[in-house]
C-alpha cells in the first residue's frame, strides 16, 4: 500500500521561488515582502510532488 505523501506547499513554493528568483531578498531588503500562493499555484505543488518518485 502507498504511503500519503503530506508536505507543506508554502514552503515547498517559497524554495523554487527561491530558485526562480534569487535577487529577491535584495530587491525588498527596504521593504519586505513575500509571495502569497493561491490555489492555482498549489495544483502545482501537487504535480510537482507527486512527479517527485514513487
């Protein structure tokens, strides 16, 4: 039987934000700011992460 994956997708989508965009900490160093995920983006997560192996 599979084990259910569980993950915490802000953080997972912060890391490739990360990847992504990695001046960001730079550019809002004045001023924070974060990203805010939606539901759109946290479809990805759940391809990312069940693409992820098996």
């Amino acid at each position: 039987m599979k084990q259910r994956c569980e993950t915490n997708g802000t953080k997972l989508l912060n890391h490739f934000a990360g990847k992504l965009n990695p001046v960001h900490g730079r550019i809002f160093e004045r001023c924070q700011a974060s990203y805010s995920w939606a539901a759109y983006q946290s479809e990805w997560v759940t391809d990312i992460v069940s693409q992820g192996g098996a």
